[in-house]
C-alpha cells in the first residue's frame, strides 16, 4: 500500500464527527468534532490541505456545550455548520441537542482559540431520544432537517431561525427509531432519506401527510442494522448501505427487490459509505476492522453507459448487440489497463492506517481525489486516489 502521500493529524481528544467543508470549491478542508467527557473541552478543528507541499494549516475553536456526535456543513456558506452533542441539563442528566454554530471570522492573534458562533439552538425538548443528525437542504438554504430518536424534524433556519414547520413520525409494534438521514439530492432536494433498523425509507416533504415515497428492506431475514446510506448525485435512484453485518450493497430505489450489488469485504460493522460526487464510480467505507476501502463500481455509475446497466437494457443508439459486450463502456476507456478496472467491481485499495474503528469518511468537495478518514483514537488520515487509478479514470 503506497502511504507516501498521507498526512496523519492527531487530536488530542477522541472522535467521530468529519465533514468536508461542503460549501468551499477551491481548497480542500474539513471539520473534526471532538468527543471529551469534560464538556468544556470540546473542540472543532478546521483542517486546510496545502496541495503542493501535502501539509496541514489548522485552526481550532471552542465547542464548550458538549460532546459532538455529528457534524454537517453548509452547502450555501463556508462558515455555517451544525453540531449533534451531548450535555448536561440544569438536573445533570445527559441529553442529546442540536444547534447552528458559525466560524467567527479570523483574527489577528493566530494562537488563539476563538468559541464557536451559536446561531439558534433548534428545539427538541419535546422529544426524547438519541439526536442523530442535522442535514442541510442542498437546494434551499432556509430549510434543514433533524434526525431525534423515532421523529424527523422539518426546520425553518431562514428569517425564522429554528422553527419547526413540520414533522414526521415513525410508528411501529416495536418502537422502531431512526439511525441517520439525509436529503435527496435529486428531485429538488424535496425527499428526505432515513434508515430504520434493516430499512431505507423516503418521505415526500411537499405532501402533507408526509407518506413514504419507497422503501428498501436490505435484510429482512437477519435485520442486521443498517450504519449508514449515501445517494449517487449523478445517478437517479442509485443508493449504497453500510451496516452490521460488513457488507455493503448498492439498490436501485425504482427496483428495491434485490440489491445491485453487494461485497463483504469489511470483516466488522461498517460505518460509512460514500460515493464520488465526481467519480461515482469510486466508493469509499470505512469499518470497525480499523480500515477504510477504496473500490470500484463502475458499472452502476454515470460512466456506465448513461446507465443502461442499471435500467436492465441496451443502449437503442449503440451498435453493440450483444447484451454480453461490455464495448458501450470501453469505447470511452482508451488503453487495456482501464478496461480490467473496468471489469473489477470490488476493492481497489486498503488503507491500514488506523488503530482503532473508523466511524467517519469523506470526500473532499474542492479535489476529487482526496478523501479524509478519522478513527475514535482522534486519528485523521488525508490520502488521495492511487495515480494509477485517477489517470485510468481520467484517459
């Protein structure tokens, strides 16, 4: 495995919140949340990676409410995100909440550590239970949703900072509760995607009801619980899970009978899994087996032929007949080596750089081959894509 190219920061506390800095195009950066049982102490980290000499300038600011489970970023404005924590109440019992936070603008004084902006607290008192996540809305920025216990909160984060608009409501014999969500990103970004045990679920925002658009059940012989989902931006109805039993699996939503794809290359939970925005046929996961993969699914991405792999027919305009040819894709691949990553659906590459579980990766938003991966020993890992891999991609 070829480390040459990574950069390793350590924090002094335990992890398991990163994001990209989602809203900056031109530098790679990214946001660590800290995870200190005294509440005071915790921190997010804003990492900046200098390209040219593969180092790091780093700022660290206060989050003094609380340990950060999960952290997101504007997609509109660099300086806004959103902090999932855990804190103390006025009767010292611990209780999940969720707020809007801005980065204070830079100061002159480079050693000190400023305190995060508090925008609004969003209101979740009315419900008990595990905050999951806070998502922003890709399309309208005065829109984000929270992910509390069996409940999806719809907020406004407009004129009207923090109020609730609406909701929706899991119901079931065995008190079933969300484990993540986000928004779809097609369609206006007007669905909102969760995960429920061994399920997938989609909710139409715009109908008052809020009724499930589809569903996907992943595993419902074994209900191995589902870790985490990522929609393809550049494919419709393309969505990937990752959960306890290592496997992840690709699923059409239009055809949720059987998964597309699947791989059991993890030998613990996986936690993550993320498609390229860029490249969608690259795929990253990462595990409770202390590893993050690298792999290829290039047949059910953008590059598939306009995606006729995934509508389950050939392409009318192409000049191949046989449904067994793979010529409709290599026409657009121009040497033998590209056409065998072509072929290998599954691993490109290990990275065994952590000791401990990997709860988070990410792709950058500003280069397409950097990717940054962070382990709850407070470990980030910066690597990028293989050179033999991005200039297969790119011939």
């Amino acid at each position: 495995m070829d480390t040459d190219n990574s950069i390793i920061y350590g924090l002094e506390f335990q992890a398991r919140a990163l994001s990209a800095q989602v809203a900056e195009t031109e530098t790679s950066r990214f946001l660590i949340g800290t995870q200190s049982l005294k509440q005071t102490n915790n921190q997010v980290h804003l990492l900046e990676v200098n390209e040219n000499d593969l180092t790091l300038n780093t700022k660290v600011y206060q989050h003094p409410f609380g340990e950060i489970w999960k952290l997101n970023t504007s997609p509109f404005e660099t300086n806004i995100l959103s902090t999932c924590y855990n804190t103390l109440d006025p009767e010292n019992m611990c209780r999940m909440k969720t707020m809007l936070l801005k980065i204070p603008d830079a100061t002159d004084n480079v050693d000190e550590q400023e305190t995060l902006v508090v925008l609004k607290e969003l209101d979740t008192s009315n419900y008990t239970g595990d905050v999951k996540t806070t998502e922003f809305n890709s399309v309208d920025k005065n829109k984000c949703a929270t992910v509390v216990d069996n409940h999806i909160l719809f907020f406004d984060i407009g004129e009207n900072v923090g109020t609730e608009i609406s909701k929706v409501s899991l119901e079931g014999k065995s008190n079933p509760k969300y484990t993540t969500g986000k928004w779809y990103p097609h369609q206006n970004s007007t669905n909102f995607i969760a995960i429920s045990e061994a399920n997938v679920l989609c909710y139409d925002t715009r109908v008052n009801d809020k009724s499930i658009a589809w569903k996907i059940e992943t595993n419902t012989s074994n209900h191995y619980l589902l870790r985490d989902v990522d929609i393809n931006v550049n494919v419709q109805a393309l969505i990937a899970t990752a959960g306890d039993d290592a496997y992840i699996r690709l699923w059409d939503a239009r055809k949720p009978v059987e998964p597309l794809y699947a791989s059991r290359d993890h030998s613990h939970w996986v936690w993550c899994v993320r498609f390229n925005t860029f490249h969608d046929q690259l795929l990253l996961s990462s595990s409770s087996d202390a590893r993050v993969l690298l792999s290829s699914v290039l047949a059910y991405s953008s590059e598939a032929n306009n995606s006729s792999i995934l509508n389950g027919s050939d392409n009318d305009d192409s000049e191949n007949t046989d449904p067994n040819s793979n010529d409709t894709v290599t026409d657009k691949i121009k040497n033998d080596t590209s056409k065998e990553l072509l072929k290998k659906e599954g691993p490109l590459q290990w990275y065994e750089q952590h000791e401990d579980s990997v709860y988070c990766v990410e792709w950058s938003t500003a280069d397409p081959w950097t990717f940054a991966s962070l382990s709850y020993d407070g470990r980030l890992v910066i690597n990028r894509v293989p050179k033999h891999y991005k200039y297969q991609i790119l011939l």
